[in-house]
C-alpha cells in the first residue's frame, strides 16, 4: 500500500476547506447566519492543520478562499449594521407606542 504524497494530502484539505467556505459564502448570502457560524466552527481545525508550504495549485486554492472570506466578511458587517439599524427603529416605535398609552390612559 502506498501512502499518498504531503502535497497531496494539503491540496485535499484545502479543497476540502474550499468547499465550506463555499457553504459559508451561500449562507451568508441567504442570510442564514446561524449556518454560517456553525459551517465556520467546522472549517476552523481545519484552517490550522495547513501546512505552511504548500503546491501552486494550493496556493491558488487559498487566495480563493481569502476572498471568499473578504466578501462574506463585508456582508456580514452590512448585515449586522442593517440589523442593529432595524433594532433603533423598533425599539424607537415602542417608546413612542408606549408614551401614546401613557398618555391615552390618563384620560
């Protein structure tokens, strides 16, 4: 039985990688973000165990999923500023709710 080569071996990884930070990009973009951590929480280990060198094709593996990151990075940042936005405004709809019944019930 033969073993297969390191290199080989990191460029399945990082596939592997590949594909769920794929799974990442397609949930954050539904905005399915309860999947998006928990995709992450099973991508990280993985991350850690790359080696530090690794084959042109793994290279070119990894910037693809660098960029995957940056863009699932800026729609989570647009998601969390649209969502606390969302709160100010509710939260701005009860007070006024509830100072009309204050004010209702005075009468």
């Amino acid at each position: 039985m033969t073993e297969a080569r390191p290199e080989t071996n990191q460029t399945r990884l990082v596939e592997q990688v590949l594909a769920l930070t794929e799974e990442i990009d397609h949930a954050a973009r539904i905005a399915d973000w309860q999947r998006a951590a928990l995709l992450s929480e099973q991508r990280s280990p993985l991350l850690m165990s790359f080696a530090p060198e690794q084959s042109p094709e793994a290279l070119a593996l990894i910037r693809r999923i660098q960029a995957l990151d940056d863009v699932t990075l800026r729609e989570a940042r647009t998601a969390q500023s649209e969502l606390a936005n969302e709160y100010r405004t509710a939260m701005d709809r009860t007070r006024a709710a509830n100072s009309y019944n204050s004010v209702a019930l005075m009468r």
